[in-house]
C-alpha cells in the first residue's frame, strides 16, 4: 500500500504543522476514486472548549468536527474532492497509531474508525483512512512521515510507503498548429481555432465532476490523439494546396 502526496501538499504541510510543536493535524482530501493519492492538505485549529482553549497538547489534539465539515462542504465537494485522511503530529518517536476504547473517541484508531462509520452513512465510498503520522527531529532538522491506513475491514491499522510526486495530469497545450505560420506562408488562423474547439471540448470533459477522474483523464488523453491526428492531416492538406498554388 503506497499513499501519494502531491509535492506542493506535501509543502504546506512542512511548512506549517510539521515544524510546530506536536500535535497538531491536517485533513488529507482528493478524488475518492483514487483514494491513495492526496492532491490537498489542510491544517485545521483543534476542538475548542466553551472557553475557547484548544482541546491538544503534546500528546493528543482533538479534531474539530465543525471547521473539517465546512472544508468538506466548501471547497473539497463543490469540486468533485473528498476527505481522505488526517495527518497529525507525534512527538518523535511515537512511530504508532493511538489505541483505546472502541467508540469512546480517545486515542487515534477508535476515532479513525468512528469517522468511518459515520461517514458511510453519506459517502459509503470512502473506506480508507489516511492516517499517516508526522515526526520531526529538531537535532537532525529531519521530519519523518510514517504511513498507515485505517479500515473497517482490518482491526490494526495498515503500513502504508508515502510516496511525494506529483501525478495531476495537466492537459496537453496545443503543439500541432503554433509551428504551421512560420514554416509555411499561409494564415494558419483556422488550423488554431480548429484546435481550440477540440482544446475545449477538452477542458470541459475536465471540468465534468459527475464522471470519475480517471474516466475524465483517458477520455481528455484520446481526444487530444485525434486533435494531433486532424490538425496533422489538415496541415498536410493545406501544405499540398499551397504548392499547388506556386
Ligand atoms: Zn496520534
């Protein structure tokens, strides 16, 4: 079990909760049909008390449920996104996941899998928590990242390898038409509005939230094949004519 964290994640999270002192925590999110890759990482304050004081310390932070629910509502939802996990601090050398009471929300395993357990009721897709652990070695100037996993399948946790690299595809830009004016001597201009009718035919396949990612992904990747093919096969066209014409 691999979880992949995008590198610009990956950022904010060293520079913000991995240096401060432990613990604190960040919600992991991304598509749910990819659930092992985390495209976002948000650091969320702890629970507070009816004074306001922070329910964490050097040992245990408590979430807060109202501040990830409006993550989740406003900026992961609207955008086809997903809670994926929690990253969250130890001290060093607490390399493990938390145990305790089964439904008594102490410790990091009982609450992992409560979160589960109540989020299936609306999103039964989510069965894997990410709950990779973050350590940081002020001596060596070092963070360690120890994955793990969290289903309601398995009663420990899984171990899980954190791989940093970026897997976002970025749509492709459009190659075919930008040479065609300076190589040849005729407009090129319908050759590029061409193109760009397959380019937004493209980003709106992107766009659509209501098809899975990767379905989005290959579908955008086999348009841009027949983009290449087409605007090729004019070019040619259009070469032959002009010599035709001199
Ligand atoms: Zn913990």
């Amino acid at each position: 079990m691999t979880i992949t964290i995008e590198p610009a994640a990956y950022d904010i999270y060293m520079r913000s909760i991995a240096r401060r002192p432990p613990e604190e925590y960040a919600v992991l999110a991304g598509f749910l049909d990819d659930p092992f890759h985390v495209t976002d990482l948000r650091p969320i304050p702890p629970m507070t008390d009816a004074r306001g004081r922070a329910n964490a310390g050097h040992a245990h932070v408590q979430l807060n449920a109202d501040y990830i629910g409006h993550y989740l509502n406003r900026e992961l939802v609207p955008f086809g996104k997903y809670l994926l996990g929690i990253l969250h601090t130890h001290p060093l050398g607490i390399t493990r996941l938390s145990g305790g009471r089964a439904g008594g929300g102490d410790g990091d395993i009982p609450s992992m899998r409560g979160t589960l357990e109540r989020a299936a009721k609306s999103e039964p897709r989510w069965q894997y928590f990410l709950a990779p652990i973050g350590m940081y070695d002020v001596d060596q100037g070092k963070d360690h990242l120890i994955g793990n996993v969290v289903c309601l399948d398995h009663p420990e946790p899984i171990p899980a390898s954190i791989n940093i690299v970026s897997k976002i595809v970025q749509p492709a830009a459009i190659q075919a038409s930008s040479s065609v004016t300076s190589d040849v001597g005729f407009p090129a201009d319908d050759l590029i509005a061409h193109g760009w009718r397959y380019q937004e035919r493209i980003n709106s396949i992107l766009a659509d939230q209501s098809t899975p990612r990767p379905h989005r992904e290959w579908m955008a990747n086999y348009l841009d094949g027949i983009r290449q093919q087409d605007l090729l096969a004019r070019r040619e066209r259009l070469l032959r004519s002009v010599d035709r014409q001199a």
